[in-house]
C-alpha cells in the first residue's frame, strides 16, 4: 500500500496509471478486512470471574466458563 501511495502522489502519474493504482489498493484494502474478520472470529479473551474462576469468550460473544476438559484450548 505505501508504495502504490507514493506511485499515486507523483505529478507525472497518468489516469490510466492512477486508475490501476486505485484498484489495486482497493483490492489490497478487500484482502486484508478479509483477514481481519477472520481473525476477529478467533480471538479469544480470558477474564477472572467473580469466582476467581477464568472465564474465555470469543470477541464479542457471550462467556462461557472454562472446564478442565478445555485447558488445551487456553
């Protein structure tokens, strides 16, 4: 991205070029909110309950307490 950046910041860049540039970032910018959706999806959070209990929720999802069956997953 910083390299078609500076490309498209030239004064000697034609439309045609500036286009291609564009699209490309635009591209580049789809790919990565793909990656970061994903990723979202997965990451987790680990909070002490009230209890002193440990506690895993996804990112924005409702917590679910952890059982010793899930220490593999912490």
């Amino acid at each position: 991205m910083e390299r078609i950046i500076e490309h498209m910041e030239r004064e000697d860049l034609t439309l045609s070029d500036a286009l291609g540039d564009f699209e490309r970032g635009v591209a580049l910018m789809r790919i990565c909110d793909d990656h970061l959706k994903k990723a979202e999806g997965t990451l987790k959070e680990l909070t002490k309950g009230e209890n002193g209990e440990f506690i895993e929720k996804l990112l924005g999802s409702t917590p679910e307490s952890l059982s010793p069956e899930d220490d593999d997953h912490a």
